[in-house]
C-alpha cells in the first residue's frame, strides 16, 4: 500500500469589496442573478455569473420544481446555457453567491457535487482551468484556481 496526499490550495478575500475590480463585477452579476432564483420550496437562492473569453458574461440561478430532482441549480443552469449559446467560448471565471432567502448566510457556500462535476466536464473540455469564487450572501468570498481543487479525483472521459 501507499499513501497519496492530495492538498488544495485557496485564496480568501474578507468580503466581495476586497476582490479585484473585474472579479467583483462578475460576483455583482452573480448577486444579481440571485435574486431571479425561483427557489419556493428550500428558500434557498443561489445565483452564478460565468466569464467567457469572448468577454461575454452568463448568469444563472436555481430554479426549483416542486418535483425535486428536476430543478436545476444556478451553476449549471449557466454553464450549460453559455455551452449551448457560446460553444466554441471558454469559460474563464465563476462567480457564486448563495444563501438562506430569509435571512444572512455568511459563511461562503461551495458549488454542490453535480454542479461541480459540470464544471470540470468543461474545464477538461476546454484544456485550461477555470476560477472559481463563492461566497454566502454577505462575508468572506473563496477563491479557487481549477474546479480540480474542489474536485481533486475527478471522473472524466478518459476512464470510459
């Protein structure tokens, strides 16, 4: 047997203010996607705001079903979207902002597994890593270089 450690290394900015100016523009359209989440049932509202190459920016935000496996979280409503409008475009930056409607959600929420499993198909599609920032509704914003450090083992095309 072996051992195998795998880190992930992060960068942490204290609030959406103190990100570089173009990144904060991009986390603005992401809080303003936000608040278009149709999220009835957990009250929970997540918005993203994508960056292409081409400079183009593509928002999304969750949309719930009352039956709960067909809604779609705000991640891959927008990467999915910019794949299907802009499919020769690289996706350069994700900025993620989610948390309770009722209240102040602090604390920076991370993409889920199936949201981040379609940005690595992207990622490992487009051959160049693609940066990632999430934060809750307010506080501290997260700062990841690839999808691969909040996915290190990552299941792609290549193991089929």
């Amino acid at each position: 047997m072996k051992v195998e450690k795998i880190e992930s290394l992060f960068y942490i900015f204290e609030n959406a203010e103190a990100l570089p100016k173009d990144v904060g523009g991009l986390m603005n359209k992401a809080l303003e996607a936000r608040q278009n989440a149709y999220a009835p049932y957990s009250n929970f509202k997540v918005g993203a705001a994508l960056l292409l190459d081409s400079g183009e920016v593509v928002t999304g935000s969750n949309q719930e079903n009352a039956s709960y496996p067909s809604g779609l979280c705000a991640e891959r409503t927008a990467v999915y979207y910019a794949g299907a409008k802009y499919p020769g475009s690289r996706i350069m930056k994700i900025a993620i902002t989610a948390g309770a409607s009722n209240g102040n959600t602090s604390k920076p929420i991370p993409p889920c597994g199936a949201c981040r499993q379609a940005i690595a198909e992207y990622e490992i599609k487009q051959k160049t890593p693609i940066e990632i920032y999430f934060m809750g509704t307010s506080g501290e914003v997260i700062k990841s270089d690839s999808l691969k450090n909040l996915l290190p083992l990552i299941f792609d095309n290549s193991q089929l």
